[in-house]
C-alpha cells in the first residue's frame, strides 16, 4: 500500500459509502422510484453518478426515459425517493470510521466532509456523535455547483483555512474523485462502491477505510 510523502493539513471526507455504509440502500430507492415510472437502472448507474446534486442525477434518469424534468416533477418524484429510502436506511457507520475520525481529530488534523447529500437528508442519514468530529460539512444544497464540480472541496478547505493542496480527500466514487482532482486536493479513492479500474484518477486506491488510517497517519492504525 502507498503512504503520503506529505503531512496533510486536513483530512476531507465523502459521506456515503465512505462514512457510512448507505449505497445499497440508495440504490433501492432510485430503482423502486424510477421503476414505476417505465425506467430500469443498473447499481452501475446509481453509483457511477454518486455525488452530485440529486437533481442533476434526476433530470439524468427521466431525460433518459423521455420523461420532460420539471421543477414540480423533480420535487415530487424526488419526495417519493427520500421516503423509500428511510423507510428502508439502516444508519450502518462503517468498521472503523468513527475510531479513524477519533483519533485523526486527537492528532490534530482538522476534519471535513464534503457530500452531494442535501443538510437535511445528511441529519437524518449521519448520527450526530459522527457529524460533531467534523469541523466542516458541506452538504450538497450548500454550493451551486455540486460534484465533479471542484466548488464542494474548494468550499471546504476555504473554511478549514487550508490550502487545496495541503488536503487529502478520502472518496469512494468516480464524480468526487474528480471533484476533489479538480480542486487540486490529493485523494485516497475507496473500492466500497466500484473497482479499481474507476477510479483511475485518484492517486492512491484502498480497497477498505481501515487501509486509509495507515495511508494518512500511521499512529491511527486501525
């Protein structure tokens, strides 16, 4: 596995599929949804588009069925998505991820986390015992462009007081690979989602979040 050759500044994280372990069930919720409106969609196509804005990744989906996405037509079918996807959602953190925030913080590395999830889906979806070890959370209705957007990660290091190149992004999919890329960040790419072969333009890939502790700090092995 490859380490740092920096001391990074702060330590950026994404929220799902990093953090927590919610992808399966966000894919549930957009397959039952668009289902019954005539639209089939693959795991492949729910999580080869996490990160950004959930009305970009609507308007995607109906284009794709021939359906017109207007603004109430969002909004409604949007609604129905959300509600299937807590009656559903079981808040499962993954192995690791509060021990590693735990004792990054007590190193003094300042924390972020940076997800395409609106404030208040990320209240519901995040325990508040885990959003209180991050010194910023910008969610995804807190930037007018979302990821592969560079704005949510250049956001974040803005409010940490960091220079984009003194951070390191801890991600899990495709868009915030490049979102974090973009914003000249340095990022660890997770496998929890897609292979390898996805996330080519991160500069470390890690098949599990406890190989992350030792990439950044080895004093945080898990």
């Amino acid at each position: 596995m490859k380490r740092l050759k920096f001391k990074p500044k702060a330590v950026i994280f994404d929220m799902d599929g990093v953090i927590v372990d919610s992808m399966p069930y966000h894919f549930l919720a957009w397959y039952e949804v668009l289902r019954t409106l005539g639209i089939r969609v693959s795991c492949f196509d729910v999580y080869s588009r996490e990160g950004e804005r959930w009305d970009r990744t609507l308007k995607y989906f109906l284009k794709r069925g021939g359906i017109e996405p207007t603004k109430e037509t969002l909004n409604r079918i949007f609604s129905r998505r959300q509600a299937l996807f807590k009656k559903d959602y079981r808040g499962v953190v993954f192995k690791g991820a509060e021990e590693l925030l735990v004792c990054l913080k007590n190193k003094g590395y300042p924390l972020g986390l940076v997800t395409g999830t609106p404030t208040r889906e990320l209240r519901a979806i995040l325990p508040k015992r885990i959003r209180s070890l991050f010194d910023c959370v910008v969610a995804g209705d807190t930037v007018k462009r979302g990821k592969p957007s560079p704005d949510p990660y250049l956001k974040a290091a803005r409010i940490l007081s960091v220079r984009p190149s003194a951070c390191v992004v801890v991600e899990n999919a495709p868009l915030g690979v490049e979102s974090a890329k973009r914003a000249g960040m340095f990022c660890v790419a997770l496998t929890t989602s897609l292979p390898h072969q996805y996330h080519k333009r991160a500069d470390i890939i890690a098949d599990r979040l406890e190989d992350v502790s030792g990439i950044i700090d080895n004093a945080c092995r898990l």
